[in-house]
C-alpha cells in the first residue's frame, strides 16, 4: 500500500476513532462556546456545568487514546473502551494494522469544535459532539510524515464508568442534532 494512501487511511481511522472522542452538536464553526446551541440572535451563553465536565472527559480520554497509539500499545487501548465495544475493536485493528507496517502515529490531538451533553448520569455520558483530528503525524523508519488535514464531523459518543473510568461504549457516526 502507498504510504500517502496508508496515511489518509490512518486519518480516516483516526478520525472515526475520534468519533469516540466527539460529542456531536451542530457545528457551526461561528467560534460559539462548546455547549452553546442558541438560534440565530440568541444572547451568548456559557455552557453549563455539566458540559464542561462532559467535555473534560472526553478531552482526558483522547489524550490517553493518543499515548497509546503513539506507544503502539494495544492493552492500553482496550482499557479505554467497554467490553464489546465494536468502536474500540476497530480502534485496536486500525492500531495493530499500522504496528503491522512499523508506522508509528505520535502527535494526535482531537479538537473539540462543538459539544452538547444528551444525557448525563453518574456512569453514563452521551454527548453530541463535533470535532476533527489535528496534527499529528506518521512516523514510517526515520521520516516524518505529517497527516493531512482532518475535516469536521459530528458523532454521539457514549461513556460508561467501568471500576471508577470513564470508557466509551459506543460512538455513532453522522448522527442529527436534537433539533433537526
């Protein structure tokens, strides 16, 4: 496979794993505060309480999914998702499909452009979220590739609390907001 295509596919991955990563709202890229999914005119307002921890978790779970990819640890990936999760098992294939080839994949970041909390209990988050992969970058036997630009796409993630964690259960792709 040509290293270019081997990269888009890694970004493509990556970014579908970000999706875990996502807490899909409607994006607007009008530079609104996360949670902020006021109409047209609206006054601005902060998000709630709520959603800024939502999103911290999520921001904390993306930065322990991007230490392991960049150590290519598939043990430390499992551990961030729930049993059965079909997400993080196409995680881990994606993972184990670049360690096959000796690509390393360092410098991931997830940017959270939108987020809106669905549903919030004491072990389970599901958020709305849309975000895209930044940086990062394909190490192939000394060279440094960087990835190419990641677009913006919109996700339901689902987190459960496993023995005092926060993993994701599910992430779903191209879902609509509440309100369309």
């Amino acid at each position: 496979m040509n290293p270019r295509r081997a990269l888009l596919l890694v970004v493509l991955v990556t970014g579908a794993a970000a999706i875990v990563t996502g807490v899909g709202w409607q994006l607007r890229l009008s530079g609104r505060p996360a949670g902020h999914d006021a109409g047209p005119g609206a006054p601005a307002s902060a998000p709630s309480r709520a959603e800024v921890s939502a999103v911290a978790v999520l921001r904390a779970w993306d930065e322990r999914r991007a230490a392991a990819w960049a150590a290519g640890d598939p043990v430390a990936l499992r551990r961030l998702y729930a049993a059965g999760s079909r997400t993080g098992a196409a995680d881990r294939r994606m993972l184990a499909a670049y360690a096959g080839r000796g690509l390393v994949v360092t410098g991931m970041h997830t940017q959270v452009l939108a987020a809106q909390v669905r549903s919030a209990d004491p072990d389970l988050l599901v958020l709305e979220v849309t975000d895209r992969l930044s940086g990062g970058q394909v190490d192939v036997g000394g060279a440094r590739l960087v990835l190419p630009r990641d677009t913006a796409s919109r996700h339901l993630v689902e987190l459960v609390r496993e023995r005092g964690r926060w993993v994701v259960s599910e992430v779903l792709a191209g879902v609509p907001t509440e309100s369309g």
